[in-house]
C-alpha cells in the first residue's frame, strides 16, 4: 500500500518537474520572441525620429521659399493682386461646386 | 607474460589473506583523496566564488541599455525644431587595434575619408581614439562587418535642428554630452533630459537575451516641449529681418511678435544669426538672443506709455493743446529739443503722432515722478519679463526719488531708461487689450486661460489705439509702417546710443505696433542697431520692416483685412471671373 502510493507520488513528482522543465522552455521562447519585438519597436522609434528629422529638414520654410519662386517662379500678391471676399453667412447658398 | 597468466596470479592473489595495515592504508588514502576533493569545493566556494561567479556571468549575462530619448522641442504647431536621434561612434583604444592596410582602406571607404587621414587620426591619439562619431548606424554596422579587431561602436544620441539657424537664438543647443548649453535647451534642460535604464538578462548560445535576472532599472524617457512660437511666423520675421539688416548696413536687430490678446511669443527674431548644427559658428556676438538680452533706450517708442499714464490719471485729454511751437524747452542748464519743428501748438494726440519731444516732456511734468514711476513699472519697465529665459535682462528704469525735472522729462520720451525689445513689445499689450499687462510667454500652455494685470483702463486704452493708429496715418511719423489692405497702429523710435559721457552718433532705429488697429491680433516690435547706410530714423528703417512683417504674417494667419486696397468688395456667392 505504502509501496504503490510513494509510487504514484513519484510519479507525480517526475510529471511535474517535466512540467516545470517545458514551461521554463516555453517562457524563455516567448521571452525571447518579446526581446525580439521590443528591439524591432525600438528601432522603429528610432528610425521615426530620423524621418521626422528628415521630413522637417525637407520642408524648413526656407527650402520652400527658395523651390516655390526659383523652382515654380511663384510670387507674393501684390495688394492690388488681393480681392476680398466678403463672407456672409446666408442659407440659400448654392453649395455644389463650391469646393472647400 | 600471458594475459592468462596474469589473470592466473590475481586469482591467487585474491585468495590471499590481506594484510590488515594495508585495508586501512588504502582507506586512509581514499579519505585523504576525498578530503582533498571537499577542501577543493570549499576553496572554490569562498575563495574564488566571486571570480569564478564573475566569469561565469560574464559567459551568460549580459547589461542592455535601454535608451532614454531627450525630448523634442517643437513649435506650436508641432513642428519639429530639435530632435534627438540615435547615432554611433566608433572608437578603439589605440594599442589593442590591429587591421590590415586593406580593412584600412576599406574603412576608409565606408567612413567617407582618405586612408591617409585616418592614419593619421590613429598614429596622432593617445589610448584610446575616436575612428569616427555621429555617424549613420548602417555605416557603423557596414564599418563592424569588416571585423577589425579592437573597434568597437557606442551608441549616442545627437541633437539636429532641422529648422537651423531660423530658431536658433530661442532654442539654443547643447554640448556633446547631452546638456543643455545656451537658449531654452538651457533653461528647460531638467524637463527635456532623458536618462538611459538598464537590465541584465541572461543570453543564450545565439546571443539572444532570455531572461531578465536582477530588477530593471527603468530609463527616464525626456518630455517633449512646445513653444509658444510659430516657425511660419518665424521665418517671415527673421527674413525681413535679414534684408532690412543687409540693406541698412546695420551692426544687429531684432524683431519680435506676440500674441496682441495672449501676450504669447509668436516670433522672435535676431541678425546675425548661427547655425546650431555647426559648432565653428558659436561665437558669442552670434549666439546672443538679442531680444531679450541686450538692453537699449527705447527713444520716441517709449512716448505712448507717457501719455497713457497721464491721459488714464485725467492730467490730460487727447485734445488737450500742448505748448511745442519753441521746438525746444529749458530745464535747468538742459534744453531739450524736437527733431522737427512744428509751425503751431500740437494736442496730446498730435504729439504722439509728430513725436515731440518737447510735447511728451511736458506731458509727463504734470505728473509727480513717483506716479508717472509707478506707471511705467506697473507696465514692467526695470522689471525682467520674466519668460525664464537664461540670461534675459530687466532693462533700467531708475527710482523716482533720484529723478529731477530734467531725468522726467528725457524718461517720457525714452532716454535715460533702458529696455529690452521683448519688455517694449510686451508693454504694449496694454493697448491691445483691455488695459491689461499680458505675461510675455515663451512656451505653450494649452488650457491654461491667461491673466493679464490691469495697468490702464479700457477707455484709455481704447483712446491710445486711436491716437497709434493715427500716427501710422500720412503725414504721421509712423506713415511707412502703413500696411495694405490692414489698419495698422504704432509708434516709431530713433535714438542715439548712449556713450561715455553723452550720446554717440550712432542710432538705434526701432518701431513698435500693431494690428488691426481695432481688434489687434499681433504686437511687432522692430529694433534696427546702428544701421549705416544713409538712413537712421526709425521712420525710414524699421518702419517699412514693422509693415512687411505684420502685413505678410496678418495674411498668413487669415486675419480678414479691416480696410482693403481693392474696395471693389467681392459678395460671397457672387461669379469671380478669373483672369485670362
């Protein structure tokens, strides 16, 4: 009797540190998977922060100043150039069309 | 002898009687060995555990760097102005580095020099030395692939100003170790600075880290800082800026924009300039915001805070006449004079908008000294701004109990008081709004209602948009500040910088304004130091700049134009015809 339930006891004893030894394997894996994730997530942070700095120093006012007149020979109005229109609020305004 | 033999002889051997000593011998001996065996353990337990641990660790463990970002600098609208961003270093300690003439030239490649140079770098340094900094992470990778032995890569975070030398002055920059060494960099650095973390984990045979063993220490990520300016804005000031600077020969000049209903710092702008990204610019005449740190007499600019006290104190009405026909007025042994003459008496209004000297003077003589000083400190003359700005300056405005006559009357027309632009442009919030000094601000603060102080009141100041907006009118000495399609209101400044004892014939040119005149949305206040080229006054100099400035940056933030060039007012709704 005592034999048979030591027996078993072992048995559990041996199921659960097999248990223990595939659980340990399966977190480093995942924990490995994890590490993989936050090195990809970091450099995706850092190469964002390098096209940022890439999309900024593109578009610095300067640039577009210089490429709107030299580029596409645009120009300032001159005030006599600038009609103003009066915006009233009104409801029966004809709206298609009429892009934003 | 046979192995049979031999087998023959142990069988006999066996059979023998053991003597007893040589059981005892031999399990004497087998103890001994043990002991040896337990006194090794033991050794390596206590003796050379921490070595033994050390090395081992050094097998399996490994510290990671988890970086921590310094925070971003942005304009109002978000637009990056500084930014940190990951960059490698190579470097190697001198005697440990061994590569081939080939991996030399190849590095050399890679890294963009001559073979010779980097020789050179190498023969010239001491232990240990730099290959390369700051460069790309997919050339230091290409530069590790060649495996030189001793060169190693280290990770560091470099700051670019993408906006470059447009901000430069507001923003600052900081050293190679990350710390913030001039501008809002410097004044903001404990917010913005970020702090690296680490962990240690465990790595298996593919260098992959598989566990984490001891707590980790989090890094401290920088916070990103918005500014109150407006890069838009910035570029408009600070290009004007150039041009009335270059055109006028001027020594320096600045420019500033606020918010006329916040107070908030749209635009400040300063020549000469520097570019943050190249250190070989940072001389000290370059970096200085000069805005905010460099002091000046404010001349016929100050004018409208002399009035504004006394008109809001009733000595005055705007059509009060005042006594100027002399041109000139005797206090003491001092005569002040008018730069022009005037063929008859002017009223407080038309004093305002001739800019007489003589006029302000006795202007400000009906008031004691102690409340016409009371008035101009309430309105933060002598007192700094206060935006938390390294290095910003309070300006001068002497006690009242030392002021005589003659010290009052030079005050009320801006000689004998020293201010910075930003304190000039930040007083004239006063007219802007309700009557209420507005805190000048640097950063944005969103959600956060501003408060002014009520230094005026509303009628008075309403009364002085009024008179400022005449003195921009023709005939008036602010008529070149005119903008088009706007109603502008402002005051223009000329004077003559202090020397020792007396006053050089070198000119500061300012003028200061806003618009619309009725419902003001921007102060622009424009100081021109020294300008050389023919042209002095504040009317010819930096009026025409203070026009540019606010016409362009009015249009560009849509402000509907209060008095339009083309009246010709088109209905909403109406057919446009386009031109062909």
């Amino acid at each position: 009797m005592i034999m048979a339930r030591t027996f078993i006891l072992l048995l559990l004893l041996v199921v659960s540190a097999l248990l223990l030894v595939t659980s340990r394997h399966q977190t480093r894996k995942l924990f490995i998977e994890l590490e993989h994730e936050r090195q990809l997530a970091q450099r995706y942070q850092e190469e964002y922060s390098r096209l940022q700095l890439e999309q900024s120093t593109w578009s610095v006012p300067n640039r577009i100043d210089g490429l709107a007149r030299d580029k596409l020979e645009m120009q300032l109005p001159e005030p006599n150039q600038i009609r103003v229109i009066a915006y009233e609020e009104r409801k029966n305004i004809r709206t298609e069309g009429a892009q934003p | 002898m046979s192995i049979g033999a031999l087998a023959s002889r142990r069988k006999k051997k066996i059979a023998l009687q053991i003597p007893q000593g040589r059981a005892l011998l031999v399990f004497v001996a087998l103890a001994l060995l043990y002991f040896v065996l337990i006194g090794k353990a033991f050794y390596l337990q206590w003796e050379s555990g921490d070595f033994l641990q050390t090395q081992g660790a050094a097998r399996y463990v490994r510290t990671i760097e988890i970086p921590g970002y310094r925070g971003r600098i942005v304009d109002r609208m978000g637009e990056p102005l500084a930014i940190s961003t990951p960059v490698k270093s190579l470097w190697s300690f001198t005697e440990k580095l061994e590569m081939s003439d080939g991996q030399l030239k190849e590095l050399a490649g890679i890294l963009n020099v001559s073979p010779r140079s980097l020789k050179e770098k190498i023969n010239k340094a001491g232990d240990f030395v730099y290959l390369a900094q700051g460069i790309s992470p997919e050339t230091a990778e290409k530069a590790r692939s060649l495996k030189i032995t001793g060169l190693y890569d280290e990770n560091v975070y470099r700051r670019f100003y993408p906006a470059g030398e447009l901000t430069s002055h507001i923003v600052g920059f900081t050293d190679n170790k990350d710390h913030g060494q001039e501008g809002v960099e410097l004044a903001r650095h404990d917010l913005l600075a970020g702090k690296s973390g680490s962990r240690r984990v465990i790595i298996n045979r593919k260098g992959e880290a598989v566990e984490d063993i001891a707590a980790v220490l989090p890094p401290y990520q920088g916070r990103d800082l918005a500014l109150a300016l407006d890069l838009r804005l910035q570029y408009l000031a600070q290009s004007e800026l150039k041009a009335a600077a270059l055109e006028h020969r001027a020594k320096a000049a600045s420019a500033v924009v606020l918010d006329a209903r916040t107070g908030e710092i749209l635009a400040m702008a300063n020549w000469p300039t520097f570019n943050p990204n190249s250190r070989d610019q940072f001389v000290p005449a370059r970096i200085r915001n000069r805005a905010l740190i460099d002091i000046f007499e404010p001349g016929s600019t100050f004018k409208p805070f002399t009035a504004a006290i006394a008109l809001d104190a009733g000595k005055v009405k705007p059509d009060t006449v005042i006594d100027v026909v002399d041109g000139k007025m005797t206090i003491g042994k001092w005569t002040i004079h008018d730069a022009h003459k005037n063929e008859k008496n002017l009223t407080v209004s038309e004093v305002i908008q001739r800019s007489s000297n003589v006029g302000t003077a006795r202007i400000a003589l009906t008031m004691a000294p102690e409340y016409m000083w009371q008035g101009l400190s309430s309105m933060g003359f002598g007192v700094s701004v206060d935006t938390g700005f390294p290095g910003e300056a309070s300006g001068r405005l002497r006690p009242a109990k030392s002021w005589k006559n003659i010290e009052q009357a030079t005050i009320s027309y801006g000689h004998g008081v020293s201010v910075t632009l930003l304190q000039l442009a930040r007083a004239y919030t006063i007219f802007t709004t309700d009557g209420e000094l507005m805190p000048a601000t640097l950063y944005k603060e969103e959600g956060k209602p501003k408060y002014g102080k009520p230094v005026i009141t509303p009628e008075t100041a309403k009364l002085m948009r009024r008179i400022l907006k005449q003195s921009t009118e023709p005939g008036a000495t602010g008529a070149r500040a005119h903008i088009p399609d706007y109603h502008a209101a402002g005051k223009t400044g000329t004077a003559r910088k202090p020397e020792k004892g007396g006053y050089s014939k070198k000119y500061v040119s300012s003028f200061v304004g806003f618009a619309p005149a009725d419902a003001p949305r921007l102060i622009v206040a424009v100081m021109i130091d020294e300008p050389s080229a023919g042209k002095y006054y504040g009317s010819a100099v930096a009026a025409p700049v203070f026009s540019r400035i606010t016409g362009k940056a009015l249009r560009m933030l849509g402000v509907p134009p209060d008095h339009p060039v083309a009246q010709d007012l088109f209905e909403y709704g109406e057919e446009i015809v386009e031109e062909t």
